[in-house]
C-alpha cells in the first residue's frame, strides 16, 4: 500500500509544526520519495539525529507503506 505525499508531509508537520517540508515522488508509484525538512528543532543537532526525529514522526510506516525515502535535513 503506498502513502501520498501530502500524508508524508502531514506526518512530519505534526511532529514539527515550524518545518517547511518538501516532498517528491520519485517513481510516481508512491513508494519511492524525496523529502527535504528544514526545522529551527534540528538546529545543533548531528545529522543522524535529525534524520531519526524524521523517521520517528513517520510512526513505523518506513519500510512498510513508505519504501522509500531520500530525506536531506537542515536547520534553518
């Protein structure tokens, strides 16, 4: 079962309300995405650690309803 992107976006908005999130489909099969997320939350964070505060907001759908995710973080 594949996700939209604006559930994938939606997702991480709820987890981080100040985000501008950006988000692609990749194969136009919704599977394979692309998200950039840009959060004042990531600010002195390692990369790894955003990416984890990411992957949390999605609530375990990486691997099942989401195939794939190309996500690049950032503070603002």
């Amino acid at each position: 079962m594949a996700m939209a992107a604006s559930e994938i976006e939606a997702l991480i908005k709820a987890a981080l309300p100040d985000a501008r999130v950006t988000v692609e489909d990749l194969a136009g099969d919704g599977d394979h995405y692309a998200a950039t997320v840009v959060s004042e939350q990531f600010r002195g964070l390692s990369r790894v650690k955003q990416h984890q505060i990411v992957y949390a907001a999605l609530r375990g759908r990486m691997g099942g309803e989401l195939h794939a995710l190309a996500l690049q973080t950032a503070a603002p």
